[in-house]
C-alpha cells in the first residue's frame, strides 16, 4: 500500500461496471474498462477507515477534473474502508497537494450520526462535538450514519442512488 494514495485531497474512480460479487476485490481496474462509466470522489481525510465524498459526475474515466469537482456532491461524508483503493479496484486519478478539506469539503459543516437506536449522538467532524440526536431528526434532516462501506457494496449504494435520481 502506498500512503500517498490515500492522501486528502486525491481523486479518485470508483468502476461502476464491474461485478459486486466479490468480497475479495479480485476484479481490478483494467486498461480496456477506461471508457466505461464511473463514478468519481475525493478523499477527505483518513483514519481507521477513510472519510470521503462522492461528486455528481458520472463519465469515462478521463473526464476532466475541474468537470468532475464542479459537478458538486451527490454523497458525504461517506466512510469506507481503504481496500477499493489499495487492491487498485478504485483508481487516484489526480493529486492535489493544494487541497484544504475545510474549503474544498466544507469540513466545519460534516456532520454523522454515531451510537446505537435511543442512543444516537450527531457529531461534527471539524470539532468531534458530540450532541444527540432522534432517529426522526437524522432521518428529517439526512444526515449520514456512520457506516464504514465495503467498497462493492458502497458500489450498489451509488448506483442506487443514480437509479433513483434518475427516476425523478
């Protein structure tokens, strides 16, 4: 693994066409799939798992990164774990050693939802500021809970996602 790849800041392809059946990542990122559909997001900071945020745009694999960013989000906070990254299913395809997680991310205002049912704490990630929370207020307001997603199935999740939007 290489810790550069898991910088903030760095964008990344998520292969929206390869089989989700496959717990050991097996399936990588190949040359000839560059012209399929993917979805792109961007690394927002890493711990024991990696925090990151998922952009609008959907295209091939060189759609350019400015097209990309200013797309907008569809998802985040999102936490994953590395292994999409790190068995090179999911693909760095832009570095930016400029990137401020607070104004590129709008980090002071990422909110999730921690703890079990009756027990649920918003917390702000900016400030680790933990307040509870009902489960209505979460819902109402859609704020993530803190699931750490196994790439193939935050995989489903976006395309979920894009189905639904697409419906509307």
């Amino acid at each position: 693994m290489r810790k550069e790849d898991f910088t903030s800041g760095n964008i990344f392809c998520i292969p929206l066409s390869l089989p989700k059946d496959n717990c050991e990542l097996s399936a990588k990122l190949q040359k000839s799939y560059s012209d399929n559909f993917f979805a792109f997001g961007r690394i927002i900071e890493t711990t024991s798992d990696v925090t990151i945020e998922i952009f609008n745009k959907i295209g091939p694999i060189s759609t350019p990164i400015e097209e990309i960013i200013q797309s907008g989000i569809m998802i985040s906070p999102v936490k994953v774990f590395g292994d999409g990254i790190h068995k090179k299913r999911w693909k760095i395809i832009s570095r930016n050693p400029n990137y401020d997680k607070y104004r590129d991310s709008n980090y002071a205002n990422l909110e999730m939802v921690y703890g079990i049912p009756d027990e649920f704490r918003l917390r702000r990630l900016s400030t680790k500021e933990e307040i509870p929370i009902s489960r209505e207020e979460m819902l109402r307001r859609n704020i993530p809970y803190a699931t750490v997603w196994h790439p193939t199935q935050f995989e489903r999740r976006i395309l979920e996602l894009i189905s639904n939007k697409n419906s509307i």
